[in-house]
C-alpha cells in the first residue's frame, strides 16, 4: 500500500526544504520528488538529510531499503529524470545516482501518482500531511548549569538570553512530538515544565513565549 506526505527537511539555504514522499513499507521502499515550487534546498543538493530526516520521521531507513528520487525537469538532461540512490558511506554519506532505464512494479505505481499532480507542485499537494516541520522552543536552563551542547543536538538555536533561556528550533511530526523529543532528551538535567512551546506575538524573554 502506498503512502503519501510531504517531508520537511534541512539544507545550505535559509528556508527548510519540503519535498514528497511515496513509501511502500510492504516493497520496503520510497520515492522523494522534488516539487518545482520547493524552497528550499533541492533533494539532490541535501540528498543526506532527506535520508536521515526521512528515517527519523518515518522510521524508513534508506540506508536499508530502496530510495529513489524524482526530478520533474533537469535544465541539464532538458527533461525528466527518476534515479535509485544508493549510500555508498555510513549514515546516509556518500550518495551515488543510478538512472532507471527500467522500473519495477513500486516505481511504476509511484510514477503514476506522481504525474498525477499537475503541475508537479507543493501548492498542488495541499491534502498532504506535512512531516518534520519545526517547533520553537523556550528552554530555561537551571542556574549555573552549562548545557550548551546538549540542547544544540536538539537543532538550531535561534537565540540565548542571559544564557538561561534557550530558544531552539526543533524538528517533530507536529509539535507535541518535537515537545516530547526535547523533554525526553533533556531530563533529568532540565525539568519538563521548563521545556515550552512558543506563543507567536509575544514579547522576547517572557515566560515560555517568543514571537514566531
């Protein structure tokens, strides 16, 4: 059975990426393709941290399994290309590109879904849930504790006031997730109250609250 969602995932460009994902967990295998209006960095480009972001919001490992990309137009071949990629290195390291000259039954049913979607577009995908999206979180660190780069492996720290309050950018499937991941990964050096979601408008260094 085939499954369906839209992937955020890190790149080199300011904004997150966002591409679709077609997984077949029965053929052990799944279909990234890079939306025309993406924006962020392409799949090719951060072809890594598709994999890792793809593995940790889904649990399918491309490491493992078959992976494949679709590009809907290469201004260098002038048209469209699907490739297997397989991981030559450890933790989705060292990708190298096989173009199809042929498909089997998973990429034939994934194709079809694809050119389904016309144009080959996020604003086209709209029904589609959205993984790994970003939570920011205020995090009040206890007095005198140095947790620095602790919180940091949590994701991209956006801002430190007084070296007490944290506010850190995390990835999760929705933000009780990326809640959840933050307190669990934090205790027992912080206490879970002291973990926040954000309140958009609110003033800087209040309470569990930053403007979004």
């Amino acid at each position: 059975m085939l499954e369906q969602f839209l992937l955020e995932y890190g790149g080199f460009s300011a904004n997150r990426g966002r591409c679709h994902v077609i997984v077949d967990r029965d053929a052990d295998a799944a279909l990234v393709g890079d939306p025309l209006d993406n924006p962020g960095t392409s799949v090719t480009n951060a072809i890594e941290q598709v994999g890792f972001d793809l593995a940790r919001a889904t649990s399918f490992d491309a490491m493992r399994g078959r992976l494949y990309e679709y590009v809907p137009w290469d201004a260098v071949r002038r048209r469209e290309w699907t490739a297997l990629i397989e991981f030559k290195g450890d933790a989705w390291s060292m990708p190298v590109w096989h173009e199809l000259e042929s498909a089997d039954a998973f990429v034939e049913a994934a194709l079809a879904e694809v050119r389904a979607i016309q144009p080959y577009a996020l604003t086209s995908m709209g029904e589609l849930t959205v993984l790994n999206t970003v939570t920011r979180l205020r995090i009040e660190v206890p007095v005198g504790r140095a947790l620095d780069e602790l919180i940091e492996g949590l994701g991209t720290i956006q801002h430190i006031s007084q070296h007490r309050f944290y506010y850190v950018d995390v990835a999760g499937n929705s933000q009780e997730d990326a809640l959840a991941r933050a307190r669990s990964e934090l205790s027992p050096h912080i206490d879970a109250s002291a973990i926040q979601p954000t309140t958009p408008g609110a003033p800087l260094d209040q309470p569990g609250t930053l403007p979004l």
